[in-house]
C-alpha cells in the first residue's frame, strides 16, 4: 500500500503544444483513440477566447491516462508533435518572504537616492582662469 500512495497516477492527462487552428472535435478523436475521453478542457485566453495550445483530458481509469502518455506523446497533430503528461495538481500559493522578520519588527530608514539631473540655479565657475 505504500507504493500505491507515492504513485503519481492520474486519469487527467496534460496535452500540449496542441496547433492554435486545430478543433476540440479533432482533439478529441485522437485521445479516443486510446480509450473513452471523460471530458476535455481546452485552455482558452479570458481577453479572446481564442485557444492557448493546452488541454486537459481525463479518462476513465488510470491505465488509460498512462497509456495516452505513451502513446500519444510526440504524435503529430496537424503538424505540431503533442506534449502530453500526466496533469499535476494546481500548485498551492505560497506566501513570498518578506524584509521584515514579523509584523512588530522596525523598518530600516532608506537613504535618499542622488538625482541625475541638478537642480536650476547659476552655472558652476569655470576652471579656466583668464591671465592678464
């Protein structure tokens, strides 16, 4: 049973690089081709809702996810050779560290940073000296 749980089976397969001109239809039958297609999620931008050249496909059982790992990686699709793995669960959001060591530590004063330019006022002396 301990082997069980460190497996990363899934029946959710990642497909990539799938041709921005290809159809959800024809993405479909070549993951049939394997095994009966649970649903299909074609990535599409929000702003377009044009394809962004990912999917997620899930398959009734594992084996048959693993086998259209196999067999479906490196097929060419209208041109283009698919990238398909198994789906990994979304990533959890990590809080980014921060400056401070806790919300009672102090702030370090920052020094004021130099500007580029001058500021307007009266030229600088020159440092030719006139000789008379």
């Amino acid at each position: 049973m301990a082997a069980a749980s460190s497996c990363r089976c899934s029946s959710v397969v990642f497909v990539g690089n799938i041709p921005y001109h290809a159809g959800e239809e024809e993405l479909r039958a070549a993951c049939e081709e394997i095994g009966p297609v649970v649903s299909l999620r074609v990535a599409t931008d929000e702003g377009t809702a044009r394809p962004r050249g990912f999917a997620f496909v899930e398959y009734l059982d594992d084996e048959t996810a693993l086998s259209a790992c196999r067999n479906l990686h490196g097929r060419a699709l209208r041109g283009r050779q698919l990238r398909v793995d198994l789906a990994r669960p979304p990533a959890t959001m990590t809080p980014t560290p921060t400056r401070s060591t806790g919300p009672s530590a102090p702030r370090t004063p920052r020094t004021p940073r130099r500007c580029s330019r001058r500021a307007p006022g009266p030229a600088a002396p020159s440092r030719r000296t006139w000789r008379g």
